[in-house]
C-alpha cells in the first residue's frame, strides 16, 4: 500500500528536522554565548519555522489537488508578482533583497517558487495535452519562456543557487512528459553556446565563486575561505569524528554562516565519515520512498508534479553536499530539512503535504 510510504517519508522527514536542530544548536551555540546572547535563538526560530512547515503540509492536504491543476495560471502569477515586489518591498541583506519581512519573520518568495514552477508547468503541460495531439517546438518555446521569467527573476535578486534549482526542476517536468528528446538536446548546446556571456552579467562574488572551486587556494583568506574551511573540518573528523560539541572549526566559528548552507561539515567533523554516511543513507529512503509513491501514479498531473517535487528535493541535497565538499562552486543551495532556511523548510514541508494529497486522492496501482 501507497500508505505505508508516505508514513516513512513523514518519519525521514523529521527525523531529518531534529538532526537539523541538533546541527543548528552545534554550529551557532559557541558564538552566541560570546554575544551573550540565548544559544536557543537559531533553534527557537527554525522550531517556529518548522511548526509553519506542518500547518502548511496539512493546508496542501486539504485542498483536493485537482484545484491546483485547474488554478496553475492563478500560481503562475502569484509567483511572478512576488518575485517582482521583493525588488520594491523586501528586505536588503549581504548585498541581496530576497526576502519580505513579516511581523519579523523573514520570508524568501524564490523558495516558494521552487514549489510554485512545478504546479505551474505540470498544469500547463496537462492542459496542453488535453487540446494537442503533437508537441510542437513553438509550444516548447513557450514553456521555457515560462520557465525563464522566474528564473531570470530569481537571479537578478541575486540568488542563483535557487535560480539553478528552478530552471533545471522545469526542464525535468518536461522530461518527465515526454517531450522529444532534441529539444532537451537543442536547449543544452544552447546553454554552452551562451554560457560565456552569461559570465558577464554574474556579480563580482559569484564569478569569484566559481574561478575559487577550479582553484580554491587562488584566495584562500576570501571567495576560497569559507570551502577550505569546510574541507578542513570535514577531513579531520576522520572515520568517527571529534565527538558532540568537540569540533574545533565548527566552535571556533572559523566557517562563516556554518549553520546554513555549510551545516554539513559541522556533522563530519564532529561525527566524522560514519556519522556523514549514516546522513546520506537517510536521505537515500526518503528519496527511495518518495520514488516509490511516485512510481505508483497513474495520475499524469500527479506523476508531474511528485516527479517535480523528488527532483527538487533530490538536486538541492546532491549539490549542497557537493558544494560543501568543494565539489561544486558555492551557489547557496540549503541542505532540505537540515540547513536553517526557515522558508526552505516551510517549502519542503508544503512539497510533502502537495505530494500525500495526490497518493492519497488519486487512483493508485498498487500491484
């Protein structure tokens, strides 16, 4: 029964949010006591967060998903006109406005849209199939138009980590479909093609960024500080770590921002590689799970979008991990359920909530 993989993906998911605590407590409660301030204070609001997460997973419950197949204009344009209000009405930080500053919780409208292009995309794409009988390459062009002004939106925040989830969640939803293949091929050499004018319109720190991951050791005091570090505390947690609380780099606050995107080399330095497996292992059976519950569709918006919401999941963990193990170039992409993100967390919470509703409305093939 489809059942029994939804109890353990809700059962992964917060086992994963109280790891995620525990980490938050790890990598801030040393720097938080030399500011006298409470060592709860990231905890407490990634709690808050959370408790946002399960209202929001059961409001996805409750409205039969069929509403938002028929309502994916009405999403569409939600999304976008948030997008575009931040830049007029959100809150500046670190050199970017991203977030919307509510009764002083802080709300980033580019995680909602990861959600948001998924239930958009797959409405359009199922609307599209019920009045063509062939997929031609004009209607291809408009789907990545579609796609692009998001993500285009998204990047001039800027935040290109959360643009790159966007973009490439959207193209997945198109493999997913069924499209020819050659358009996918068509938009990938078109990609390469552009790839060095792209350069030109990154901001200075996030070329910086990317020239750091093919030489980290080019500024190792600036863009490659903060990978070394990571790299560091990561290797000498060695096969059974420095024990809880013991980690040097972590509490030395020697890795900037430790408790977001970086909160992985907290874990490996101080539960060292087995500890770091035993992660990877539980992410491995919630995605395991989530494919099975996807696998058993036989809905075609449901098959989209759950298809849409294990990418996005699957994608934002691969390149978090790679990027915190100087694998791939930093682009700000928070480890789902763990990172402090507290709009990421509500979002993914709001993924599961979307994909129980469909396993647990839709007709499902249970041989």
């Amino acid at each position: 029964m489809v059942r029994k993989y939804l109890v353990r993906i809700f059962i992964l998911s917060l086992l994963l949010t109280t790891i995620g605590l525990f980490l938050i407590y790890d990598a801030t409660v040393s720097r938080l006591i030399s500011q006298e301030l409470s060592p709860f204070l990231f905890v407490n609001r990634q709690l808050v967060a959370f408790l946002f997460g399960i209202i929001f997973f059961f409001f996805f419950i409750s409205i039969p998903f069929r509403v938002w197949e028929r309502a994916w204009i009405l999403v569409y344009l939600l999304n976008v006109i948030l997008l575009i209000l931040v830049f007029f009405f959100g809150r500046r930080s670190l050199g970017a406005q991203r977030w919307f500053s509510i009764f002083g919780f802080s709300f980033q409208p580019s995680e909602l849209s990861k959600l948001f292009i998924i239930i958009s995309i797959s409405g359009f794409l199922i609307g599209l199939s019920k009045h063509r009988k062939s997929f031609s390459f004009k209607d291809y062009a408009l789907i990545i138009s579609l796609i692009l002004i998001p993500t285009m939106l998204v990047v001039i925040q800027p935040d290109l980590g959360t643009a790159i989830v966007i973009f490439t969640s959207g193209i997945f939803i198109l493999y997913l479909f069924g499209i020819p293949t050659k358009y996918i091929v068509r938009t990938f050499f078109l990609i390469l093609t552009i790839l060095p004018f792209l350069w030109l319109f990154l901001k200075p720190y996030q070329q910086q960024r990317i020239l750091t991951f093919f030489d980290p050791m080019r500024d190792p005091l600036g863009s490659g500080y903060q990978v070394i570090q990571s790299m560091i505390a990561i290797g000498s947690g060695r096969i059974f770590g420095k024990g809880w609380l013991q980690g040097p780099q972590t509490h030395l606050n020697l890795i900037p921002e430790q408790h977001t995107d970086f909160i992985f080399s907290a874990l490996a330095e101080e539960f060292g590689f087995v500890g770091s497996v035993l992660l990877v292992f539980l992410y491995y059976l919630l995605f395991r799970n989530i494919w099975e519950v996807w696998r058993r569709l036989k809905d075609d918006f449901g098959r989209l979008v759950v298809g849409g919401i294990f990418f996005t999941l699957l994608f934002q963990t691969f390149i978090n991990l790679s990027m915190v193990m100087g694998m791939a170039p930093v682009v700000g992409i928070p480890l789902p359920f763990i990172s402090f993100a507290r709009t990421s967390l509500i979002v993914s919470y709001s993924m599961l909530g979307l994909m129980f509703n469909i396993a647990l409305r839709s007709e499902i093939d249970i041989l």
